[in-house]
C-alpha cells in the first residue's frame, strides 16, 4: 500500500494515476473531502489535516511507503507541516518515504525556502526510517505562470536572475518520477536530482517563449531592489521575499544543474522546456 499525501495537488494527483497505472495499490491524503471526492473520483482516499498529529497516524496506519509531497505556505509553515509528517510516520513505523525537496538547499543559499528543506531532510535522515530524497530543479510550469505569463503584454521579462540559468522540468515529469520511484524496489537513504536535461538561460526561455507562441518576448535582468518593487503590490507576504531570494539563488548559480537521473529512473527523457510550451500554449 502506497499513501500520498497533498494527492489533491497538481503534482498529487498525477501521481496517484500513475501509481495506479503501474499496478500499484494506492491511497491519496487530502485534507479536504469534498475536494477528495472531486479530485480524486474512483481512488481510495484517508482525510488527515497537517496540523493533527491523531489524525495523521490514522492516516499512515498500515502504509508501506509513504510519497511525501512537499507542504505549501510560509516557510514556518511548511516547516510544522514537515516535522508533524514526519513523526507522525516514525510513531506508525512507515518502512520507506519518498520525499520531494529541491536542489537549492545548501546552509548557503539566500533562497526563502532552503532552511525548510533543508532541515526537513535532517529530520528524515535520522528519523531511523529509510528514505529516497527526490531533489527538484525548477518547475516549467512555475516558469510561464509566474514570469513569462505576466510579462505577455510588455513583451518583457524583468528578474533578478542575472545570467544564471535552470533546468526546468514539468510537475507532469515530476508526478511521472516519483511514481517509478514509489513502484520501485526500495532506494533507502539515496537522493535523486530531478531536473531536465538541459541549462537554459534566461533569455533562451524568453526566444523560445517567443518563437513558440508567436509574441514579442524578450528578458532584462534587474536589481534585486527593483524586482521587489515591481511584485509587491501584487504579492503578500513572504512571496515577495520567496521570489526575490530565488532570483539570487539562480543569479548565483544555484539552480543550473541539468542531472540524468530523470532519464535513469524512468527510462525516458524528460520533456523539454520548448517541448513543454508546445504542449500547453493552447491552454
């Protein structure tokens, strides 16, 4: 039996198919029901909320890996979410997890989120339970809908990224990786990087947006300090924070890497960045 939580998610409920199409027995965590039922329509389905230690025992109760998809809020947040998750499998004796973190967690990273994840996978490293760590680069999709999108009626992107470039992967490829991975022999105590194949730069994303779409776009790096004044009105707090330290990070370097670990899992290439507009620009 396979549980995975946030199964109500973008990422969670390509999984949950996924693992179903593998043969595999699997239940989704949700903390809504309505929600559960809507989302997940035919799937088995344990309702738990994050802030219920009771609740989540129940829910892991006779589980033999647990996909544990990374929470969502602010980082203390996250961080509670994560703890309680975690203790909660040790106290039920989970045999494996399967943990979504990213590749931007060094002690010194300026990114918002690094701490989080990083001591997320301290807790579950010496949590006594075995555990695959699932490292993600960049999500495409988080790409288009919160900087290419937003930059259609300049016809400008303006970040904080500098020259620095990402490898970005779907959320589709991400749910395809963890699935493979949950259906797997177990991987105990090893990390995986989850990235596509190849490093693009900032404006290679902007002349491939363009080309693929047929709108002017184009990429200006700028300040740290003037990208916070352009997002702050739209943004409340901490994704301003969020967002500006994920600039640095890439500006420094910290999100290029382009791993063949996809590929080995899956025994695929991920999809492309252009690959991925062509698939979704009618959307």
């Amino acid at each position: 039996m396979i549980l995975v939580t946030g199964a109500t998610g973008r990422v969670g409920r390509d999984v949950v198919s996924g693992l179903h199409a593998l043969g595999c027995q699997v239940v989704g965590m949700a903390r809504n029901p309505a929600t559960a039922h809507s989302v997940l329509p035919g799937f088995a389905h344990r309702i738990a909320n994050y802030d219920d230690p009771e609740a989540l025992q129940q829910a892991f109760t006779g589980i033999d890996k647990l996909v544990f998809i990374a929470s969502d809020g602010d980082a203390n947040s996250v961080a509670r979410h994560h703890a309680k998750i975690i203790k909660a499998a040790a106290a039920t004796s989970v045999p494996h997890i399967i943990f979504t973190s990213i590749i931007d967690c060094d002690a010194s990273s300026p990114f918002y989120f690094a701490p989080v994840y990083r001591e997320s996978e301290r807790w579950l490293l010496g949590s006594a339970i075995d555990c695959t760590i699932l490292r993600c680069g960049l999500y495409s999709d988080f790409i288009v809908e919160n900087w290419v999108k937003p930059a259609e009626i300049t016809g400008e992107m303006i970040l904080p990224t500098g020259a620095g470039r990402v490898a970005p992967i779907s959320r589709k490829d991400l749910a395809a990786a963890i699935a493979a991975v949950a259906a797997g022999p177990r991987r105990a105590n090893k990390a995986f990087i989850i990235t596509g194949q190849h490093a693009l730069s900032f404006a290679e994303i902007a002349s491939l947006y363009e080309t693929i779409n047929a709108r002017p776009m184009r990429y200006r790096p700028c300040s740290n300090e003037d990208y916070r004044r352009l997002i702050a009105p739209q943004l409340q707090a901490p994704w301003p924070q969020a967002f500006c330290s994920l600039g640095t990070a890439i500006a420094e370097g910290r999100w290029q890497s382009a791993s063949q670990d996809f590929k080995n899992i899956t025994s695929r290439g991920p999809e492309s960045f252009g690959e991925f507009l062509i698939r979704t620009k009618c959307r």
